[in-house]
C-alpha cells in the first residue's frame, strides 16, 4: 500500500444535503488533496473571526484519486463543531483539512493470493468509514466476499440508505440490518439491540478466517469486539476505530 502525503488542505462546500434527520452529507472540493484509501479519516478545522480555533476527525465517506471529497457528520447536540456543520455551513465556504490519516483502518484492494472474506461491524454513523470501503470493493470488482452488519436506531437514521441499498441489491455485499428503536413495516425481526447472539449469526464465521472491521461509539465498538473474541476471532484480524462527541 502506497502512503499518502498528509498536509493542511483548503475545502470549499459545493454541496451540502440533509443525510440523516440530525446528520448533514458534505461534498468538498479540495484541489491539492492527494486522494484517501477506504477507511481513512481527517481532521476538520474551524476558525472563528476572533482567532478560535477548533478541530475534530471524521471518516471519510469517499475514497480513490479524486480531489472530492465526501463527510457525512451527525450533529451532536452540545458539541462544538458539529452543530456548526450541520446547521451553518453553505455552499461556496471554505473550511481547512488535514489529511488523509490512517494507515490501519483502510481497506484496499486484495491481491490474488488474499481471497480472505471481510467483515464489516457498524453502530450508526460508524457505517461512513464502512461505507467507502463497500463502494471501494464493488468499484474494483473485487471478488472478495463482502458483509456489511449495520445496527441503527431507526429506518430513518440509515447513513447512505440508498446507496447501500444498491450495493447489496447488486450482490456486491450481503446486508444485514438491525434496528433498535423502530423497523420497518416489513420487518420480519421486531427491534432490538445488537446481542452477541444475532452478531454470531449475521457475520462471517471465525473458521472462514475473515478480516473485521468496526466502527461507531465506543461501548458499541467494546462489546462488538468482545462478542467476535468469544466467537473464536482472533485479536489481529479485528480492525477498530471507535468515536465519541464532536
């Protein structure tokens, strides 16, 4: 894998669209950026008029050589820059990025004599990272077998729900969703929390050797971790990145 240069990037907004009820999707154009393997994350920068400064990590949503690049943020409400990229930024502003980071949790292309399944484990907006590294998979034509277990409070607060959709309609990953709060109509599970019993069932089976990542906040992420160790997953095959308020 070939690293990538990291430095400070100036981004303009050329689009910003509602994603989730509390989460903007934000298309930034970044001239000078490098391009960003699947999995990889920045630093956002903000900077008020009287010098303040403030700084958060989030996945990237997009991967590949362009110099566009895809956030998806989920507002936290007492947070300090979230609410201003959720409610506050428009079109045509600028804002500065470091990046691309992350050398662990990326996901690239196998080679031939890799085949192993992957496994990917998210907890809401923890699908972002989970989600590039599914475009990045269908787009190579990767052969790879490809899981996505998604755990989200409601039909509604599915990041990316149509490209996803489109992704495992299309056989490039199998999906399998579990709602916590409210399932849709045609649900044929009642909602309910992620236990280790239906997380041994939906993934990829220890003795099948997969690689695992997970994404979301971090007691999700513990207990997910946990739930494969007892499964029979061993420790170097399971890749993590956890989150808390922004």
């Amino acid at each position: 894998m070939t690293r990538r240069p990291t430095a400070w990037h100036t981004a303009t907004v050329v689009d910003v669209r509602p994603e989730t009820p509390t989460a903007k999707r934000l298309d930034l154009d970044v001239p000078t950026w490098p391009g960003n393997d699947a999995g990889a994350h920045l630093d956002l920068r903000l900077t008020a008029p009287d010098g303040y400064q403030a700084s958060r990590s989030y996945s990237i949503a997009s991967s590949g050589d362009g110099t566009r690049v895809v956030l998806a943020v989920d507002e936290v409400p007492d947070g300090e820059v979230s609410p201003f990229l959720v409610h506050d930024l428009r079109v045509g502003d600028e804002i500065e990025v470091h990046g691309p980071l992350g050398a662990f949790f990326v996901w690239t292309t196998p080679t031939d004599d890799d085949p192993r399944p992957v496994q990917l484990i998210a907890g809401g907006s923890g699908v972002v990272p989970l989600y590039a590294m599914a475009r990045a998979h269908a787009v190579a034509g990767d052969a790879s077998e490809f899981r996505l277990l998604y755990s989200v409070r409601t039909p509604d607060d599915v990041f990316f729900r149509d490209e996803i959709a489109a992704l495992a309609e299309s056989g490039a990953v199998d999906l399998d969703l579990v709602f916590t709060r409210s399932s849709p109509p045609e649900a044929s599970v009642p909602p309910g929390r992620l236990t280790a019993e239906r997380l041994r069932d939906a993934v990829v089976p220890a003795a099948h050797d997969p690689r695992v990542y997970v994404c979301g906040p971090t007691p999700f992420v513990e207990a997910v971790s946990r739930w494969l160790l007892d499964a029979g997953h061993r420790p170097g095959d399971i890749r993590t990145e956890r989150f808390g308020g922004s």
